[in-house]
C-alpha cells in the first residue's frame, strides 16, 4: 500500500518590500529635478495650451508693466502681455531652434570629421586646417556675420548656430574617428580581409559615433543659449514673436523698472539649458560606467 507524502502546511504569505528599478535607485534628486524641468518645457514646447490659457500676443494697455501677482505670475511687458504665457508659447521657437542648429552642426561635423578621419593623409590635412580656421573664429562672431548678411530669422539662427558650432564638434568626431580606426578589433577586421566599407560600416562608424549622444544632448543646451544671445543682440527672430531671446531684447529697455521681464525669459533659458546639460552629464556618466563594467 503506497502511503501519499502531504505536503508541508503553506504559512501565511510573506510580502516582498517593494524595490525600484536599479536604474531608477541610481538617480539622484538633482537629475530627477532636471528631468521634471525638462518634461515641463516639453509639454510647452507640444501642447502649449495646457499651460498657459492667455493668449501670448494678446494687447492690454490698460495692464502695462503690472509685477509678477496672482492674476499674471510673471508679471506683464510693456504691451499688457502675460509674461507667462509669452514664456510658455516662446519654449516652441527656442527649443525648436536649439535642436534645428544641434542637428545642422551634426551633420556638418559628421561629413567633415568622419571623412578626415578615414581618408587620412592629404584629405585630412585640408579638411582639419579648414577646421582649425574656423575654430578660431568665435561662435558668435561667426554667427552674427552670417545673420548680418541674410537677416534675422528662426531659419538664419539655425543655420548661423549650427554653422558656428560645428566645427568644434568636427574635430571631436576626427579624433573619435582616428582613435576606433586604429584600434585592435578594427585591425583583426581587415587581417580577416573583410571589405573595407563592412569595417566602416559595422565597426568605426558604429563605435566613434557613440559618443554623439552625449555630445548632441549637450549641444542642445548650448544652441539654446547662443540662440538667444543673438535674439538678444536684435538678430534673431523678429517681433512680436515669443522667442526667448527676443523676450530680453524686448525688455532690456524697462530693467530698471520692470525687472521680470528680464529675470523671468533669462531664468527659463538658465532653468533649461541646466536640466539638459544635467541629464547629459548623467547620460554620460552611465555610458562611461557600463564601459568600465
């Protein structure tokens, strides 16, 4: 007779702490900070509505120069325009421009960095005393020549930005470019006689271009700010667009008596080039750490 084994008696169920996501654990508050400034601007720059019920353009010449107060928390400008709402609208253009002249500068840089780097030799010479001219030359001197001779515009800041930074971006890829095109698996990739458009293609390009993640995430920022110093210097988009920069220029004549108007755009523009260069340290950080890893 086969006698049947019971099973131990089940004790009470015993909950498990809840954990976070190691990654999530890792983020420190000032990242966490960043990324919440981050998404609010987001949020600005799609659904702007959401944020701000005032029209930016909207004249009341009955509420000029009120300070920052319930009804209108970043006070108004010299039109009775909400403040806040012209901040909240001009996130679009801003942004738009910062990552219109970040991609216009990356693609030079690719184009001019990557092919010095695997052309070598005469190519490279050129192209890299070409860079070294240009680098010489500061980004805004370069920028504002450009915006002089074709006029202000949102077009013309991307291209004097994008123009205006690129080559220091150039002469980052050449040298990502030299260093992955020397390096030991790339040399066992062409001892196995593999074509040299599959090397590039599957193992230079791939490796030297890793870093451009960091490099845009950073460049944003900067665009950003060079943006607006041109809007500032009265050569980036006309009025009465919202644009940050040109909310400075706009106010730089009532600072003595309507200080928001020149603290609240420059806070913005603080507020988020600093959450974004915060984030791409961070990026930065946790690809440099997975490496070492």
């Amino acid at each position: 007779m086969s006698s049947i084994s019971s099973a131990p008696p089940l004790g009470p169920a015993v909950a498990r702490p809840l954990s976070l996501p190691r990654w999530l654990a890792r983020l420190r508050p000032g990242v966490i900070l960043a990324g919440l400034v981050i998404a609010f601007f987001a949020v600005a720059v799609i659904v702007p509505s959401l944020l701000a019920a005032d029209n930016p353009l909207s004249i009341n010449l009955a509420a000029t120069l009120q300070a920052p107060s319930l009804h209108h928390i970043l006070g108004t400008d010299a039109s009775g325009r909400d403040l806040y709402s012209r901040v909240i609208y001009g996130a679009r253009q801003s942004v738009l421009i910062g990552l219109g002249a970040t991609a216009l500068s990356m693609a030079i840089a690719i184009a001019l960095g990557g092919l010095a780097g695997l052309a070598g030799g005469f190519v490279d010479a050129i192209i890299n005393r070409g860079i070294e001219v240009l680098f010489a030359f500061p980004v805004l001197l370069l920028a504002l020549l450009f915006v002089a001779v074709f006029g202000p515009s949102a077009t013309t800041e991307i291209i004097a930005v994008g123009l205006g930074t690129a080559p220091g971006y150039a002469r980052m890829i050449r040298g990502q470019v030299l260093a992955v095109r020397d390096s030991g698996y790339v040399e066992s990739a062409r001892a196995l006689g593999h074509p040299y458009h599959r090397i590039v293609r599957r193992h230079i390009f791939p490796n030297a271009m890793r870093p451009l993640v960091v490099i845009m995430t950073l460049g944003v920022a900067q665009s950003i700010v060079w943006a607006a110093g041109l809007a500032f210097l009265g050569l980036g988009v006309p009025p009465p667009a919202s644009e940050w920069g040109a909310l400075l220029d706009a106010g730089r004549d009532f600072v003595t008596q309507a200080w928001w108007l020149e603290v609240m755009p420059g806070l913005a523009i603080v507020l988020l080039a600093l959450s974004i260069t915060t984030i791409g340290r961070y990026i930065q950080q946790q690809l440099e750490g997975g490496i070492a890893r």
